[in-house]
C-alpha cells in the first residue's frame, strides 16, 4: 500500500498521522510508547488504534520496541519519521 494512500487519501489518514506524531514525541522524551496510552491520547477504543497500529507495522511506519513483551512498546521507523517530516514542510 502507498503512503499516499495510508497518509493522504484513506478515511483514517488524519488519525494515522496523529498517532505516528505521538509515537514520535513518546521516542522524543525517551518514555515508551504502548497502545493504551495512544487510545487514551487519541480519544479512540483501544480496537480503533491497534487497527491503525497493526496496518502502520505491517507497512513499516511503525516498529514494535520489545516485540513479544506486554505492554509492547512502539517506536517510529526510518520510513515513518520520513513521513512525519513530509507533514512539517507544509
């Protein structure tokens, strides 16, 4: 899938960003990052995000810190910052 699609013309476009820009401060300040904090953040089910999340890691916007750990702890990719800065120039 194209980031366009996933950033730009999809209906959950808008929110993907926002939680890919809350991973990001979360790495920011060194404090991890999990599920439950980024529903809570975001307003949304904890059902609503991990659809995003789950659709962000498999695209590889979004990496799991401690793969197999619970919480599992989320961080920004390479590709996932990249995006994050396409957002900023605008």
């Amino acid at each position: 899938m194209s980031k366009f699609i996933l950033f730009y013309w999809s209906k959950g476009a808008e929110m993907r960003v926002k939680i890919l820009n809350e991973i990001q401060r979360c790495e920011r300040q060194e404090k991890p990052c999990y599920l439950n904090q980024l529903a809570e953040k975001m307003g949304l089910s904890h059902v609503a995000v991990k659809k995003h999340l789950d659709l962000l890691i498999e695209e590889g916007y979004v990496k799991e810190l401690n793969a197999g750990g619970k919480p599992i702890y989320l961080g920004p990719t390479r590709s996932g910052s990249d995006v994050l800065a396409e957002f900023r120039k605008k």
